[in-house]
C-alpha cells in the first residue's frame, strides 16, 4: 500500500467504476486507494521495497 497525502485526488481521477470501486475498498480498509502488488511485477518483494525507497529518498533531496 502507498500511503498519499490526497488519497481524494487519485479515487476522482479513475473513470472505470470496477476500478473506483476497488481503489475506494482499498481505501476504507487500508486507509490509502493505492496498492502495487509484487506479484503482477517482474520483481520481488523486497527489490520493490528498496526500489521505492530509493526513489523515495531521491524524490525528498
């Protein structure tokens, strides 16, 4: 889950209403519209997470 400052924003911008929905679950149970998951990536869990960590650090400097 990626945790966003306007998680409004991003349910407002999908149009398909089987994606809304799915993104508004996601967001009154894991408190955030986003998810990614590593298993629809060509990558692993923890490549994921030091990928966006990464860019996360890169994105505050």
């Amino acid at each position: 889950m990626l945790i966003v400052s306007n998680p409004r924003d991003y349910l407002d911008k999908v149009t398909n209403p089987l994606k809304r929905n799915a993104m508004k679950m996601n967001y009154k149970t894991y408190g955030s519209p986003i998810s990614i998951s590593s298993n629809a990536l060509k990558t692993n869990f923890d490549e994921l997470q030091k990928l966006l960590e990464y860019k996360m650090n890169e994105f505050k400097s």
